[in-house]
C-alpha cells in the first residue's frame, strides 16, 4: 500500500502511565533494540489487520504479522486499565492490542 503520512496520536499519560510511555518510546525509537534483537521502533511497521468501518491493528515491531511484538519493558507488561476507566465511546481512541491479561506489548488498535 500506500504511505498514510504522519499520523499524530494523544495519550492518556496521567490515566495510564507505563502504557502511555511504552507507546510514545515505540514512536521515537529512544530505547534502541529489544530483547528479540530487533529495533524498538514502530518505523516500517504496518497496520496488519484492517476492518473497514471498525478499526485497524499494527505495531507488531518483530514480526509484523500481528503474531509478536515487544515493550520497552522487556517481552510484556502489565495491564494499568480498569474496566469502564476509557471507553471507547468515539472514532480515533487508541488502545493496546494483547492476547489476554497482562500481556502489553507494542501491538495497538
């Protein structure tokens, strides 16, 4: 596909504040390589799952297939939301993608 262009994202730093840093060091690349030798970085990555009129998903920084990823943290970290904290009441909100509790790595929606 196509470039998109810069996309610019506001993150919740005071609600959820590990995640929020997590997010924003992906975006720079600041913290260099991770544990699975690969660059910390959302540079080059894709949006590897799209549903039209409902939501994308990308961030898979080290496989790009939407089956890995990585935190700045190490492998995963752990959830800071609470249920009903953020709803996603509107177009545009941005979330962490896992595979079940505790499980945060670079994937987002």
């Amino acid at each position: 596909g196509e470039a998109a262009g810069r996309v610019e994202f506001e993150l919740f730093a005071k609600t959820v504040p590990k995640t929020a840093e997590n997010f924003r060091a992906l975006a720079t690349g600041e913290k260099g390589t991770g544990k699975a030798g690969k660059a910390l970085h959302f540079k080059d990555s894709v949006f590897h799952r799209v549903i039209p009129g409902f939501m994308c998903q990308g961030g898979d920084i080290t496989r790009g297939n939407g089956m890995g990823g990585e935190s700045i943290y190490g492998s995963t970290f752990e959830d800071e939301w609470e249920n009903g904290v953020i709803k996603h009441t509107e177009p545009g909100l941005l979330s962490m993608a896992n595979r079940g509790k505790n499980t945060n790595g670079s994937q987002f929606f």
